[in-house]
C-alpha cells in the first residue's frame, strides 16, 4: 500500500485526488492538510489531520505527498517534500517557471524519487479520440492542428491564486498546462512560438486570454484559450493532406466527480450521449463524413501509473522533463507578448 497525503482540501483535493486515492486498491489515504477546517473527517475520518504541510511531511510513514497548493507554493512544497524523502505528485502548473521546474527535477534525481505532474487531461476520453485518428494515418500528413480549452466566466472571480495578481494567477498559467501538456505529448517541443497574451474581461487583473502558435517543420499547432466563449466550438481541430477530424471537447469525469461519482480502475464514467467527433476523408474527390463518439476517460489511470512507477514496473507516466517543456513555453509566450517576436525554443 502506497500511504499517501494530500497538502490541501479545496476543489483539487476533493475531487481530483481523495476520491482516486482513497478507491485504487494499492494506495491508502493516510494524510490531509487542513490549516482550519474540518472538512475531511466526514468522507476520510480514517487519515491524519494536520494543520500544517510541514507536520505532515514529517509523519515517516507517508511515501507519496501530493502537492495541491496554490501555484505559488508548487516550488517551496515538492521542495519540502522531495528533501524529507518523499515521492511527489505537483498539481498544474508544475511551477511559477521553468527554472524552478529545472530545480525540482534536478533535486528529485538526486534523491532518487519520483517526481510527477498530475496532468489528468491526459486521461481524457475526447484526448484519446484525437491521439487515435492521429496515429491512425487517416488524415494523411498532419499540417495544421488547433487545441483549445474556453470557459464562459464573464466575470472575474474572487480567488486570489486564480484572479489576483500573484505569481501563477491568470489562464495561461490555469488552463495553459492542459493544452500545452497535449500539445507537448503529441508533437514534443515545438521549434519556436509566437503568442499573444490579454486581459479581455472588464475588472480582471491578469490575462484571460491567449493564443500561442507552435511552430513544428512542416506543420503548425495553434493553442487558444479564453474566458468569454459562451457556446463551445471544437476543441480539437486536425487539418492534414487527406482529410479533418473536429473533436469536440466531451469528458465527462469532472462534472460527475463533483457530483460525487466514485471512480474506479474499471470503467466508471458515461459515454458523450451523442457524437462528438466527426472525420472527413477525401478519396478520388469524394469526401466521406463519419460520426464518432469517443470512450470515456478515467483519471484513475494516472494514479495506476503512479503505482507501477513506484513499484519498478512501468516508467514516470508525467515526467518532470515534460514540465520544464511546459514552463518553457509558458515562459516564451510572455517573453513573445512582451516583445512582439517569434521565441526561437
């Protein structure tokens, strides 16, 4: 058994962690930070409760932290940790920037500890359907490539870590590392960028808004996010020399977590309850459409492949070198918003 603890207790420790931990066969919930609230002892009363993460880390018979914070203490915590001995899950972002990223795998390697990033969208159903046409050659060769993640949030929240202007705040660093992360896994690093990066909504103190086009040789990946798009349009868009394929963005895993659905290593997820990708092909000037409904995802699979890398059987499933790619990127799309230029990577 993996004894595990989580360093915090908001909506990610709720509903992104506890309930996969506390239901995968090889992992006990043994710990959960919580500076002042009780609120864990009603689904967890079997775990410790601390009220600081420096208790916690201290307690010698946790393996795995878990490091849920807000942003700004992504660096300080795994740090913590990673010195006290622990293994280490990071939330998104992994950190601030990509030197601190650099540091934190740097020290993990050191002590001879995993370090991973919780990078759950990898586990997406709607991910995997696009992952799949795109090894399937169908699309003949791949030449343009749009991903994007849009909410409809008029009105700037109240959250500090998210709102506010704190290291860290703002959708490029909030939303930014699901695609980025996609992009990254299906392409690896992409030879320059060029981004545009705004505050769009009235009253909001940090960017809502970005657009970062990915420059690959032959092809290009244009990442978009924004805080006013109402209706969804695809969030997957493939153009190659044979055809399109346009995925709709159809997971389902977190509105049934925060409904309370309890996940498991077994299928535990509905289907879209309609199509929610459609691929086009061209042969001998005929275009044939198909409809297609994707698999659900199931976030559980990460914390599988946490469990077979601590236990020597399977590698790093989010390695922190794919984070540093990440933060690198994060880092030249400001650098290109500030002054205008293509980022040579």
């Amino acid at each position: 058994m993996i004894k595990t603890g989580i360093a915090s207790f908001g909506m990610s420790g709720k509903v992104f962690h506890a309930p996969f931990i506390d239901n995968h066969p090889q992992f006990e919930l043994s710990a959960i930070v919580e500076r002042n609230n009780n609120d864990s002892r009603e689904k967890y009363g079997n775990s410790k409760l601390y009220r600081s993460f420096e208790e916690m880390i201290a307690d010698e018979s946790l393996v795995l932290i878990v490091v849920n914070t807000p942003a700004p203490l992504h660096y300080d915590f795994a740090k913590q940790a990673l010195a006290a001995g622990k293994n280490v899950i990071v939330e998104k972002p992994f950190t601030i920037d990509a030197k601190e990223a650099i540091a934190l795998d740097k020290l993990a390697k050191e002590k001879e500890l995993l370090l991973t990033v919780y990078q759950n969208r990898r586990y997406d159903g709607d991910f995997a359907a696009v992952k799949n046409i795109i090894s399937s050659g169908l699309l003949g060769k791949v030449k343009e490539v749009e991903i994007k993640f849009d909410r409809y949030r008029p009105t700037p929240g109240n959250s500090a870590h998210k709102d506010g202007q704190v290291p860290g705040a703002g959708v490029l660093h909030n939303l930014g590392p699901h695609t980025i992360d996609q992009v990254i896994e299906l392409f690896d690093m992409p030879q320059a960028i060029y981004a545009d990066v705004r505050i769009l909504r009235d009253g909001a103190q940090v960017n809502d808004y970005f657009e970062i086009l990915c420059y690959y040789e032959g092809f290009v990946v244009r990442i978009k996010s924004s805080m006013l798009v109402l209706e969804a349009t695809p969030a997957y868009i493939i153009h190659g020399t044979k055809g399109s394929f346009f995925q709709h963005r159809t997971d389902l895993q977190e509105t049934n977590l925060v409904a309370g659905a309890i996940p498991s290593l077994a299928p535990w997820c509905p289907p879209p309850a309609s199509p929610d990708g459609f691929l086009y092909v061209a042969e001998n000037g005929v275009t044939a459409k198909t409809e297609q409904t994707s698999v659900p995802g199931n976030y559980m699979l990460f914390y599988d492949d946490v469990y077979k890398a601590l236990t020597g059987l399977a590698p790093n499933p989010v390695p922190a070198t794919d984070a540093i790619k990440t933060m690198t990127i994060i880092d030249a799309a400001f650098e290109s918003d500030r002054t205008g230029k293509r980022i040579v990577l």
